[in-house]
C-alpha cells in the first residue's frame, strides 16, 4: 500500500529571525521519529532542531535563512514532501548588549574595541538621515515584503555590507524630488568632509587635560626609580614574599594536627563510600534467594548479571568470595529453572519465560530445543494415555458409571419429534439442545455415552490445546525470539534442527490420525504392520455404539481441531496427513448416514397409521410420503452441514470420482426404497405388524384398537396408488430441487432412476387395483344377464333397462365414490380402464348370442347405447370399439322401433339422473393425472 507524502499545511509563527522556535503542521509527516530524515525552511537544512511530536506535528528552529520560502519534510517512508504554506526569514539588527541564537558580524556595525575610543556622537545622528530630507511619515512607505522581492540581497541599512542604495531612497524617500535629492547629495558630501575634520578638532578642544594626564605618569614613574634605590636595588616585592613564607609556616605548625585528623578522616570516609558503593554484592546471596521464593526470576538475573560484569574477574578476596557464594546460589538457580522448564503442562508464555532465563544465565546445553523434544514426548504420551484409557473404560463400560447423555436423532426420529428443527443447532455430548420436554421417542434415544465418542472429544481437545503451543515455541527458537541478545541470538540457534522439528511436529500429527484412523476407519490401516496398528487400539463393536448417531458428533470435532491446526502454518506433509484425515471421516459419515437413513427408509412401514388426509391439491396420502420426503431432506441437510460445506483448505468430497459414484447410489437407493415399502404395505400390509407409538399411558385399549387396524386389500392399493403418484408428481421433484441446491452430483440421473422405480410401483399398484375393482362387476354380468332364464330369442317387448346393467352401473359408482373420496385425480385413469372391461364384458356376452327377436335386438341395443351413454365422460376407443362392435351385430332397427328406443333412453337418464351425476363432466377429474 502507497503512503501519501508529506503535506505542510500550517506553520506558527509565519515569520521570524534565525532561531525562532516554530510549530510545523500538515499531514503523513513520519509514522515515527526516526521516519523523519530531513526538514528544511526557507531552504536551510533544520533537521538538528527538529523535535517529532505526531505524523501532523513538528516543533523545530529555523536557521539562517532570509526571506520567505517553503517548509519540505522528508521522510524515510514516503519520500520528499509538498507544502501550501511559507515562512518568511529576516535578520534583526542585534547590538551589543542583545541575546542572540546566531553568531553577529559586528565589524561594520561597531567599531574595534582594542581601540578604546569612543565614535562621535554627530556622526550617529547624521547617519540618522544622512541626506537631511525632511522625514515624510509612515503614510504609503513600501512594504519590507516587496522591498525583498525587488532586492533580494540588498539591505537598507546603511551600516551593512549589502546596503543598497536603492532599497534606502524607496523606504525612506520615495516621494522626494529630483532636486530635494541633488539637495540631500550635497549635505552629504558637507557631512562627509566634517566627519575627517571632527578627531583633530576633539584633540585640540580637551588639549589640557592631555597634559595633565602624561604629568601624572612621570611623577609616578619618578616613584617607582626612588623605591627601587632604597633597597639596594633588588625588587620591592621580595620583602613581602618573605612574610608570606613565614606566614605559611607559622599557621602550618599551628594546623599539623587538626590537617592529620583530616587526612584519616578522608581516608576512612572513601573505605566506607566504597564499601557502600557496592553494598548490593554483599547483600545478592540473600536478596536473591529472597527473589527466587517471591518468583521475581529477572530482579535475580538482573543482578547477577551486573555483579558478573564487576566482579569476574577481580583479585581482591573478599569480593571473590563472595562472588563464589553468588555462582554456587545461580547454579542452584539454574538447576530449579531446568526443571521447571521440563515440568508439563505449562504455558507458552511460561516455557518461553525459563528458557530466556536459562540463556541468560548461560546454561549448558540447549534449553529451548530440550523443552521441544520433552514437549513432544509428552504429547505422544498424552496421546497414547487418552486411547488407553478410553479403551480400558469401553471394556468395563458395564461396570463403571459413565456421562448419561442424549444420543443424537437419526433423520427418521427427528420428524417424530414435535418441534425438532434441524436449523435450530445439533449438539451432542456435554451440550444439548434438545428440549426438556421430551416425547417417548426422545426418552428412548437417552443412553451412555459412547467411549468412542468420548475419545474423539478428548483427543481433539488435546491436540487442539497443546500442539499449538508446542509448534508456536519451535517457530519462536527457530525465528530467535526466544533470545534477548543478537550476539546470543548467532550463538544458540542450530538451524541444522530445522528438518528434526518437522519430523517431530509430524510425528504427533501421524500418531493423532492415526488413532482416529483406529477408532472409526480400521480398514485405512490395513498397509501398517500388524504389530503396529495393535499399537492404535482395536475398537470392539458393541450394540451400544450406535455410531451412526454419534459420527457426525464426531467429525465435528475432528474438523474443527483440523481447522485450528491448518491455521498454524504448518509444513505441507502435516496439513496433508491433517487433511486426508478429515476427507476420510467426512466421506466415512456421509456412506454411514446414507445406508442409516435407508434402514430407516425400509422400517417406513412400521409407522405407516393408514390415516389419510386429503386436500384440494394433493388429493388424499397417509403421513408415508411426507415422512419418506422429510427423512430424506433431512439427511441431505444434516449431510450438507457436517460434512458438504466446506472449511478453508478442505475438498470437495464429489471432487474425488470414486466417492461420488458411491453418493449417487446410495443417493438413488434411498430414494427407491420408498418404493419397496409402498409396494410391501399395498400388497402385505394386513401381515405386517405397525410399529406402536403410545403416547400416553391413558389411551384406552379401544382407540388403540382403531388405530392399529389396516384397511382391506382395496383400499390399500387405491391408498398407496395415491401415495405413488404424490411421490412421483411433488416429492421426488422437491427432493431434486434440494439435491441441486445442496450441490448433490447426477441429481437427475437419481430422479430418473427413482421415478422408474415408482412407476414400476405405479404399474403394479393400479392393475391389481383395477383388476380388484373390474372382477366383482364383470364376474355378475353374466349371471345377471341371463337371471330368470332370460332368451334373446324370445324377449318380451322391452319396458326399461334390465336389473344387471343398472347393477354394473351402480358398481362404477361405488368404485367413482371410492377413488374420489381418496384421491380424485386418479378417477379418470381408474375408471376409464374398468369401464373398458365392463363395456368389453357386455359387448362379448351380446357377440355370443346366436339368434335375436325382434324384441330381443332392441332391448340389447337399449342396453348397449344406455351404458355407451352413461359413462360417455371416461370412454376410450377400446370402450367405443367394443361397444360399437356389438351394435353392428344387432339387426337393424325400423324408423318406429327407433323412436319408441330414444323414449326408453330418456326414461332411462330421467330415472338415473342423481346416479349418473359421477359421470358428468368436472373438471378435477381432468386433472394432472389424467
């Protein structure tokens, strides 16, 4: 990511002489100081003054710069910067009694001090206004701002090297004539000329005290020549020289003592300074086994480490002596240190903490990479102990008291449970989410927890919680966080054990994988040693096991350890075993939740109540197709959340095509068992026993009675042809659509294959209904049709429709009133193939007959138009033809015969109307399955 560069938006104050203190403002101004490698104002490097305060603040001092310029800022992290506001530098004219942060050249303002005269004080005024023009006032004088601009070296003072003249006429007489200036050159040159005249004329004016001055220092002199006589010649000072010498004597002989008391008193006074000086070194061997009891393990390293400097090396005895009772208490010390660093469980922080301590304190050997390999040691040993131990609980799973808890719903369970949303959380083992509330169906899945269960609880959590630590503390000795100084740094770590941490962080991973392997996958290690792989354990089976429930529990627990480990950055031979290993459990529950939900699917039929519930738009369907529809949703859910939905670095399961051959079959026998048990219940639904679902002790024996009874042969064809095509036409499209949203494979390879098997069902279901329904009818015709000796040949003028037709009619109402009642989209497809028997029954019985009276002929043809009428609305050309077939053989009828026929059929629909309602037209009856 790009950083901005810096931005100078303010600056206070805007203008200033060298050494003023400003405050720089602005944005991306450093991250920190030592981002800050330049400041300049005005052009003029102030990088030494700069004071970092924020990436928006910095206070510095300007330097030597004149005029207004910008405010850079240079930083290591973004560069050269820009600003959008000036600073304005000028120089103030400092005397000689003024402060100033700068050094002033005073040469052309002052005049030299070793002369030691005083300037005249006519040429200071007349400097003043050296042209002696009249003083016009401030009004309309130019700026020094502009001055600058036109004359950036110049200057108006007439006492600097850079005076320009210029610059003076603008500032102080820009409005002056021509001749006013040809006026004030003239009184300068006037001035000049009496500046050269002025010392000589100060010199004759105080010409006698001149005079007295040099009389003053003859006479003086004639003094010193007079006293240098009077002592022979020699100096006048060697007198006073010999009193001071006996001066100095007579007060030392007075001060021997009182200056010897003096002298030991400094000399005992440094004994006890040096003795308190290093007072701790005495005071360590007590102060540090103070510190070791109260775990202040730095304030002894600290002070070991400061008398080890001082006193290594010394030769004075009692410091070595000392300094050996200090080196006997540390490697006491590092002793204590070592072993706590071998005592596990402990910290990161902890474990980084000692072996930091045992560096310092320069232990042998190297401490970080013993507490790797025993924290290694303890992990496989941890790992092994868990197995064991859950493995000797299994087997005295009957004698010893285990957690009672809930044991998680198989798909077919769940829907008996009021209330169960899958939505809503699956938890298993210390936490559930199933309501207190319990049905008889719950109560009977509470059981031990399984030991199998238990250990992939406790396996996980242990690696979950120690290796990290153990990976974490190898990368830190590898990086050389784990020591303080660069010199140690190079000197402790061994790079060459780079490749033995792998092995050993993989080795945990392996035996972990392996355990697992062990309890659920035993078969993934039949390529190990024999004698190893007993090594893993070797899970029993027991009927209490009830892995299926359980597996999902399981691989939970295992993706989520797999998922914290893939975080660590392991190397690509852990996260790979890691990875295979999740693969493996996740496709080992999703076959084993598959074939639990087919077992389920084939015991469907012991819940089936024969209640039927029917609406406009299903027709009428027990609860069978709705529980087939709701376990196989549900699996598919519970599937998608355990084991489909993907985790960061996991695979597809479908990816591998071995495993989605085995999904797609198992996927299509679960949907086709449902057939199997429609077909079982519709053809040996009285022998098969229903499974009880008491819901309370107070249901009478009576309505138990009712509700355990199974409905006729009949019925229970036309019940589940109902519910075949409810599953044809709606579920299996619905469970497709699911497939597809949860990215199911070949979904409609499975319908297809499902609805073949369901029409197959279909097919069966309806002819055995239909050739139920069509006997009883066609079976009477006969014997109806020729009851009290009945000839054609000597038939009786015809007064109505025989008793049998009308008898056969009323039976394809009854069977129009029995699918109706359950299922009217099937009405039209039931009855247009028993009317085809009866019409093909009746027009047989007509073919059969050889002779026909007149009488005869036509009460056969009333009968066969008044049947060919009646059911007009489900005729089929099968129905026609036969029918018709039989006209034909009729004789033909006379135009009187006829119309006395038309009045025998219309007496006929009179008569029957309410009957023959069933068969008008409606439109449900033209539904979808027609």
């Amino acid at each position: 990511m790009s950083v901005e560069p810096p931005l100078v938006t303010g600056i206070s104050p805007k203008e200033g002489p060298p050494g003023t203190r400003v405050t720089i403002r602005g944005e991306n101004l450093g991250a920190e100081p030592k981002d800050l490698i330049g400041l300049k104002i005005c052009g003029v490097d102030c990088y030494l003054s700069a004071e970092w305060k924020s990436p928006n603040k910095i206070i510095a001092r300007t330097g030597p710069g004149k005029g207004k310029g910008d405010i850079v800022v240079t930083t290591k992290s973004a560069g050269t910067g820009t600003c959008t506001v000036g600073f304005r530098g000028y120089f103030v004219q400092t005397g000689p009694l003024q402060e100033s942060a700068i050094w002033i050249d005073e040469s052309q303002t002052l005049d030299r001090l070793g002369r030691g005269r005083a300037s005249s004080p006519v040429v200071s005024r007349d400097f003043e206004n050296p042209l002696g023009l009249s003083d016009e006032g401030n009004q309309g004088k130019y700026a020094e701002d502009i001055l600058l601009e036109i004359f950036p070296e110049g200057s108006g003072d007439t006492k600097l090297e850079n005076f320009d003249s210029a610059w003076f006429l603008l500032e102080n007489h820009h409005g002056a004539g021509f001749d006013d200036l040809k006026a004030g050159l003239q009184y300068l040159k006037r001035n000049s000329g009496r500046q050269k005249e002025g010392p000589l004329a100060f010199v004759k004016t105080n010409l006698s005290t001149f005079m007295d001055c040099q009389e003053t220092m003859r006479t003086m002199h004639e003094e010193l020549i007079r006293d240098i006589q009077a002592n022979d010649g020699s100096s006048i000072t060697y007198q006073l020289e010999n009193l001071l010498r006996d001066a100095n004597k007579t007060a030392d002989s007075l001060f021997q003592d009182v200056l010897g008391r003096k002298d030991r008193a400094d000399s005992t006074r440094n004994a006890l300074s040096v003795l308190q000086r290093f007072k701790f070194l005495f005071n360590l061997p007590c102060n540090m086994e103070k510190n070791i009891k109260k775990g202040d393990y730095d304030m002894v390293i600290n002070d070991y480490g400061r008398v080890r400097s001082l006193f290594k090396d010394t030769d004075i005895a009692v410091f070595k002596k000392v300094y050996e009772e200090v080196e006997r208490r540390v490697a006491d010390f590092r002793e204590m240190l070592h072993k706590k660093l071998l005592e596990l469980p402990s910290t990161l922080d902890e474990q980084k903490k000692l072996v930091r301590y045992l560096v310092e304190l320069e232990s042998a050997g190297d401490p970080a990479w013993e507490c790797l390999s025993n924290q290694q040691q303890w992990l496989l040993q941890l790992l092994t102990d868990c197995k064991t131990g859950h493995m000797d609980t299994g087997d005295k799973s009957f004698m010893l008291p285990q957690v009672e808890t809930e044991a998680p719903p198989t798909p077919s369970q769940r829907i008996a449970v009021p209330g169960f949303s899958l939505t809503s959380g699956f938890k298993t083992g210390k936490n559930h989410s199933f309501s207190s509330t319990q049905s008889p169906e719950q109560a009977g899945w509470k059981f031990k927890t399984p030991q199998r269960v238990l250990f992939v609880e406790e396996l996980t959590d242990i690696l979950t919680e120690s290796f990290p630590d153990f990976w974490k503390l190898g990368q830190a000795y590898f990086s050389g966080n784990l020591i303080l100084r660069e010199t140690e740094r190079i000197q402790k770590i061994d790079t060459s054990k780079h490749v033995e941490f792998k092995k050993m962080a993989s080795d945990v991973i392996q035996l972990f994988s392996n355990l697992m392997r062990a309890a659920f996958l035993p078969e993934s290690l039949e390529n190990i040693d024999p004698a190893l792989r007993k090594t893993f354990g070797e899970w029993s089976e027991s009927k209490h096991d009830t892995r299926g429930a359980w597996l999902p529990h399981c691989v939970r627990y295992i993706r989520s350890c797999v998922g914290a480990l893939s975080n660590l950055d392991l190397p690509e031979e852990c996260l790979n075993i890691c990875q295979e290993l999740a693969f493996d459990m996740r496709t080992h529950c999703m076959v084993t939740l598959l074939k639990q939900a087919i077992q389920d699917m084939k015991n469907l039929h012991q819940r089936e109540s024969w209640n039927v519930d029917t609406d406009d738009v299903c027709g009428g369907i027990t609860q069978l197709p709705l529980l087939f529809e709701n376990i196989v949703n549900e699996t598919i859910q519970h599937l998608h959340e355990v084991v489909m939905k993907l985790k960061p670095g996991e695979t597809n399961l479908f990816d591998q095509r071995d495993v989605q051959i085995e999904a797609t079959a198992l996927c299509t026998q679960l949907v086709k068992e449902f057939s199997n048990c429609i077909e079982k219940l519709a053809f040996k639904g009285d022998t098969l026993k229903p499974k009880k679902q008491t819901q309370s002790s107070s249901v009478s024996a009576e309505e138990e009675t009712q509700e355990e009874k199974v409905p006729a042969y009949d019925k229970r064809l036309l019940i589940m042809l109902s519910n075949c095509n409810h599953t044809i036409q709606r579920a299996i499209p619905r469970i497709t659509e699911n497939m597809d949203k949860h990215q199911y494979p070949e979904t409609e390879k499975i319908a297809q294959e499902a609805i073949s098997a369901f029409q197959e069902v279909d097919e069966k279901l309806f002819e055995a209904y239909v050739e139920e329904k069509s006997n009883p009818i066609i079976g009477a015709l006969e014997q109806n049709m020729y009851a009290g000796r009945f000839n054609w040949d000597e038939c009786l003028k015809p007064v109505g429709v025989r008793s049998y037709l009308k008898e056969a009619l009323m039976g394809l109402i009854r069977v129009h009133a029995e699918v109706f009642a359950i299922s009217p989209v099937l009405v039209t497809r039931i009855l247009t193939r028993v009317i085809v028997a009866v019409s093909e029954e009746v027009a047989r019985l007509i073919l059969c007959v050889e002779t026909f009276n007149l009488n005869g002929a036509l009460q056969a043809r009333l009968e066969l138009i008044t049947l060919q009428d009646a059911v007009a609305l489900y005729a089929t050309d099968e129905s026609s033809e036969a029918v018709q077939e039989a006209l034909d053989y009729l004789p033909e009828l006379k135009s009187e015969d006829k119309r006395f026929l038309e009045d025998l059929i219309n007496n006929f629909k009179t008569r029957m109307k309410f009957q023959l309602m069933c068969f008008k037209s409606d439109p449900v009856l033209r539904g979808p399955a027609a």
